[in-house]
C-alpha cells in the first residue's frame, strides 16, 4: 500500500485572512463613552480614548484586540471616583 494508503480525503482550510486597510498599523479597540463614539460615526468628530488617543473613528472595532492601557484603566475604575472634584483624600 504505500505511505498515503488507499482512498483520498479532502482537507478544508478554514483559516481567516484578515485584511488591514490603511491606518489599522495600530490594531487596538479604544474605550470612549458610547454617545461620543455615535456623535463621532455619525459627524467624523473626533474622541477621545481611556488611554488618551485622539482620533475619528472608522472602522470595526471587533476586527482588533481592546487597548491594554485602555482595558487597564477601564478594570481599575472605582465607580464614584471623580479625578476632577479635588476630593482625593490621598492627599
């Protein structure tokens, strides 16, 4: 019989190809409040990320991994907690 045997089998390849269109260099999802993000798919205003990265949205986020930096600030929210109200009692 020889080393494939008798009979033949079909292999299905099922692997995606994700093409990147130009811009995706970076390849992370950002957090940003929902109502910007609809005011900035919409208009083709910027927003603003957890992170800090300004820029106008225009493609799928689901093609591409969240931000770390993002997803890190987002786990370590204390809900209540309000940078801006000069209350830190750390201080």
């Amino acid at each position: 019989m020889g080393f494939f045997g008798r009979g033949a089998q079909t292999v299905s390849d099922e692997r995606t190809e994700q093409r990147l269109d130009n811009g995706d260099h970076e390849r992370f999802s950002h957090y940003v409040p929902k109502d910007k993000l609809t005011e900035a798919m919409v208009m083709g205003t910027p927003v603003v990320a957890l992170c800090g990265k300004v820029w106008v949205p225009s493609r799928d986020p689901q093609r591409f991994p969240v931000c770390p930096e993002c997803k890190d600030i987002w786990e370590n929210f204390k809900p209540g907690d309000d940078e801006g109200s000069g209350s830190d009692s750390d201080q």
